[in-house]
C-alpha cells in the first residue's frame, strides 16, 4: 500500500473564501470554505497537496496553521491586500437549493493563478470551479501531469462557452452536476448528454447528483454509485470539492489511472464527502482520522455489495 | 438453480386498467396497464402468479389470452358488468412529473377482491396500491403467507392513516417512495424516515427513488443500488409496478428471504424496470427474455461493482 508520503503529489487551483452559512440545522459564520481550500483537505487524507490560491490580509492565522499541518504545501497561497472572498448562503428546507445571501469577490476578483516553480512537475491537478480561461493558463505552465480534472458551473456554461470547450479539450475529466451536464450538451437524457461531453475532449465525465451519488462515463463504460445515507446532514456545503479532493488524492495515492484506481478513487471521493456535510464547514474533516475514511469505504462496501455472493 | 415452473408462486392484487399515455417520446391509447397487471407480468419471468383483479366488459380478449401465455394464473380475475378501469396521464418534459388528465374508476370502484381456493396457499404475496383495508382484507384470506409486500400512495396516507397502520402492522416488507416515506414517517431525512417506518411493523422497507434507483431499509442493514442508466426513457409508467414485480418473481424463484436473495431480488427488479420504461406500456416486456433479463441482471453488477477488485 502507498502512503501519503510516498503518493504522488496533487496540484489544486481555486478559490479560498470565508463562508457565512445558514441551513435548517444552523448556522456558522466566516468560517473556512472555497473549493481549493475544502479540496485541499479532502485531498491530504491522501497524497501532498500543492495549492494556489489568494487570501486577503484577513485570513486568520490559524487556519493558515491547520491547512499547513495537513501537509498541504502553501507556497502557492498568495496574500493580498485587502479582504478575503467571502459567501453567504442560506440553504432551504430541502438541502438541494440554496440561495446566496451576499457575495464579496475582494481579492479573488484579481486572481491569476501562478504556479511556484516547484508545482510545475504536479502530475494530478485539479481546476476547481473558475474562469475556464485562467484554468487554461494553469494547465499552460504545468509541464506534464498525468492526469487533470476540472470542475465548472452554469455561469461558465452560459457566459464564456468558448473558453470553456477550448479548456475541456485539454482536460482528462470534467466533474460537473446532472443539470449541468444536460446544459453543456444540449441534451436532457443524461446518457445522451455525457456521450456528448465526452466527444468535447475529456475521457471521463462524473456526473455529481448530491445525495444520489454519483456516475463516472467513458467513451466504453459506465460506474454508478450512490451517496452514503446519512442520519444527520447538517451543511451540504464543500460536498462536490471534497468528493473531488479525495477523488484525486486517491488517484495520487494509487499513482495510475485504470479503471480499477478510478472507482475505488470515487467511491472514496464519495467517502469523504458524506463526512464533511456532518457538520458545518470543514468541522468534520479536521476531527477526521484515514481509519475513519477506511471503515467508511468498507461500509460502503458493505452497503452496494451484491457481487460477492 | 431453481425455474418458473418449480418455484413458489406469487399472488398479487391490485388494479387492471386500459391506459391513455402521453409522454415527450410520443402517445399510446387505451394500452393495457394497472398496477397488478404490470406486476404480474415482470413477476411472471421468474414465478407462477396469481393474479386477483377487475376488468370490464370492453377489456380485450387478447390481453386476457397475452396474461394466459405469461404463465399467470386468472382465476382470480373477475369481468363485472361496466367499463375497465380507465387512467390517462400526461408526463412533463422532466419524466419525473406527470398529471393525471382524466381517470374512470369504472368496475374498479367496486372492487373487492375474493381469492380463488387455489390461491389461499400462496407464499408471496404483493398487495398493490388500493384502499389499505381492502389490502388487509385480502391478507385475512390468505392461509400462511412466507412473505407479504405492500405498495400506497399519498392519497392513503392522508386519507386512511389508521387502516394503513393496521395494515402495516402485518406486512413483511412496504414498498413505497421517497417523498411517500417522509410523508408517512413526518420526517425530512430519509434514514430517520425509514426507521420510523420500520417501527411500524415491516422488517422490510424499499424506497423508491425512479432514475436514481433505491434504497432497502432493515432494522439493522441498508442496501443502496442505482438505476441502469438508459438512453432512452419512452415512458415511466409501470416501473414501480414491474420493479416490484421483478422483485418478488425473483423472491419466490429463490424460495426463501435472506439478505442475498433480497439483493438480488432487489437487482432484477430493479432490471425488469429498466426494461419496462424503453417503450410503452407493456411493449417491451411482451418482447423481453429471461436471457435479457440475466444479460442486465450482469450489466447491473459491471456498472456498479468496486467490490471484486
């Protein structure tokens, strides 16, 4: 078994924010978020992470501190002047919707990501949800990774469709939500839909549809797995960038791409998502343990299993 | 491996109607459809069936001689003075959503359903969505059932919530959907939900949730499988009913209720609807084998095992 010493390392590019959150559970405010920051985490379960991504002078020390003691490289964490992304959201009685309250870009607004020189060798890279063009420039000055995934949203679907077909020729994987994927390709049959995502560039597509799990396509094959039901869903936010982090970090941790690594990488993605909506913001990731993750999976296992009898 | 002809057999009750469909893939009229019907037929792939229901004069010899040559037994199928029951739907673009456009309820508002001596001795038994005490009347004819499954609907659970708890009370299994588990439980959260059924009274709870598949709820284990992603959906009607009946066909081929054959079961019903929503109506089961069934059933364990590797 590798280890998370040993792993090859994994390149996340994204936002870093201070979410204000409000669900039918609770409430939490300017707490740790952003998709690099919850992918980041989510990731270092697995494999050393590099991150980059832009601060304001107001992020605290001390989550600075505890993304550090993850083990996940800083280098690429830039500090600007003036203040940190922050979101506010409220989620709906159906956790499925959400609204956002308000939305302060500050510093993420002038955003261009430069890799440090010692990220350029990154074999897996991961494009959270950005402008498709600034994830092209990333890809641009990497040297040659293995394997590259990106998320989007419907924002970019609709405003920049250029942009982002020219980045989807580029990439290995494109993970994107059910509507968004009938939305990229016209189509409202999802199959007919990642058929034609696929032709885009991508050899695989994960359809991510929240509390029903998750489908993985490639051009001959089809993965289908559902979300772990849970007793208690307390913040759904970060789910999709955790899913990713530990997707990649497991990929990392198997350091090769076959269909075997793939699924077992997804349903560990699946794994560490269904803890972090256990509490709010990152506060069921940081009190988490890989042996946790690891009786998880076989619970998944356990919970899908019709094969092995 | 156990056959349809030595396997235990199935009784089902329940509605027969001629259906009017419309759907975005196009229209039938006057297509043979009703709940026990399409029971029936998906069981009758694995199982004898008895079938228990009411048709009218106009209901067509054809379709009595199809349900014949499906090995299902229509002793217990009784044509009263007046119309067959009559339901014509209407499916939104999201196949999700449907109105019903006109319903007759016809000889079917009168039903109540005797069985046959021969049918008393049945091991499994589907009670269909109708009026929970007529469920239970039926259940009171029956001499020592091994397993009994019971289907409802919002209407009952607002309507007649003390004849449904009786009727639970008695069940072995209920077989209902997500948002009929949350009603019936009043609770949001689906695994909550799903234990307070279970203190109901069946050891067995199925949650429906269509093209994401389903959940089985026991006091002390969950199986979760997804749908078979299709390519084409043509119209959604019957695939509750035939994937109950896929169920509890492959339930009586295996003769006996354990967490394996619960799993398979659950697995080739979940198959037989897939197959059921590829063309309209009935059309597509009256065309199906056993050996398609079984080359699904082995697609199903392929899109979705992690399990053997």
């Amino acid at each position: 078994m590798s280890s998370r010493e040993t792993a090859a390392s994994v390149c996340v590019v994204g936002s870093m924010a201070l979410d204000s959150i409000e669900t039918p559970e609770g409430s939490a405010t300017d707490v740790l978020g952003g998709a690099s920051t919850y992918f980041s985490v989510a990731a270092s379960f697995f494999a050393p992470v590099n991150l980059v991504g832009v601060v304001g002078s107001d992020f605290p020390e001390h989550e600075r501190r505890f993304l550090d003691s993850c083990g996940i490289n800083l280098d690429g964490l830039t500090e600007a002047e003036g203040g940190t992304f922050r979101w506010h959201g409220r989620y709906h009685e159906n956790m499925n919707i959400r609204d956002t309250v308000d939305l302060q870009l500050n510093v993420f607004e002038q955003f261009q990501p430069t890799l440090p020189e010692s990220y350029r060798a990154s074999e897996f890279v991961f494009l959270a949800n950005i402008q498709p063009s600034l994830q092209s420039d990333v890809l641009s000055q990497l040297e040659s990774p293995l394997y590259v995934g990106a998320d989007t949203m419907d924002h970019w679907i609709t405003t920049a469709p250029e942009e982002l077909r020219a980045l989807l020729s580029r990439v290995d994987l494109v993970s994107i939500n059910d509507s968004e994927v009938c939305q990229l390709a016209g189509e409202g049959n999802i199959v007919r839909a990642a058929r034609k995502v696929l032709e885009l560039g991508p050899s695989h597509l994960i359809v991510k549809r929240g509390e029903y799990g998750a489908l993985l396509f490639s051009s001959n094959d089809v993965f289908a797995v559902p979300a772990f039901p849970l007793e208690v869903v307390t913040d759904p936010t970060g789910a999709g960038d955790t899913f990713a982090g530990g997707l990649f970090g497991s990929l990392a941790e198997a350091g090769e791409i076959t269909r075997e690594t793939l699924r077992r990488a997804i349903v560990y993605g699946s794994v560490v998502a269904s803890f972090t909506v256990e509490a709010f913001g990152l506060d069921r990731l940081r009190a988490l343990s890989r042996a946790e993750l690891d009786e998880r999976y076989r619970a998944f296992m356990a919970l899908t299993d019709f094969h092995t009898y």
